[in-house]
C-alpha cells in the first residue's frame, strides 16, 4: 500500500464485510450492535453509512454532545433506521 493510499478516507458505504474490518469485529458483534440499537443497520441495499455509524459510536461515547445530536446527525441517523424498518 502506498503512502497517498493509506491516508485516503474510507468509502462512505460499505458492504457487511468492509464495515466488520472498520469496525474491528466480528459478524455477530456487528449483528448485534445492529440488534440492540448501537448503530444503524444497512440503509442502501446492504450497504451500511459509515458517518451514520460513526455518528452514532460518537454519541454512544461521548465525543458528540446532546445538543449536536439533536441537530443533523440524530437525523441521518433516524434516516438511517427508518431504511432499515
């Protein structure tokens, strides 16, 4: 991997498999993530938002405050679901 590829920022849809290697985990960690409402599931097909999801571990941490969420990220994230239902 060169230098210029490896500060490239991920895509911003990934598929199951390139959101478990993002993530870090495994594929039942992932569904259950989905499951108990930690991030948002697939919203494009199968694909997963990774800004809806990173959204989402933001708030879960701490990093984002109530105040931010209640802006566009808590509706991306709630657009995010609502493909998914």
């Amino acid at each position: 991997m060169t230098a210029r590829a490896a500060l490239r920022e991920p895509p911003r849809l990934m598929n199951r498999e390139q959101m478990m290697a993002y993530l870090g985990v495994s594929s039942s960690t992932l569904a259950r993530w989905i499951a108990d409402g930690h991030i948002p599931g697939p919203v494009v097909g199968s694909r997963f938002d990774r800004r809806a999801v990173d959204a989402a571990l933001d708030r879960a941490s701490g990093l984002t405050s109530d105040a931010a969420a209640a802006t566009g990220e808590a509706a991306l994230i709630e657009r995010a679901r609502a493909w998914v239902e």
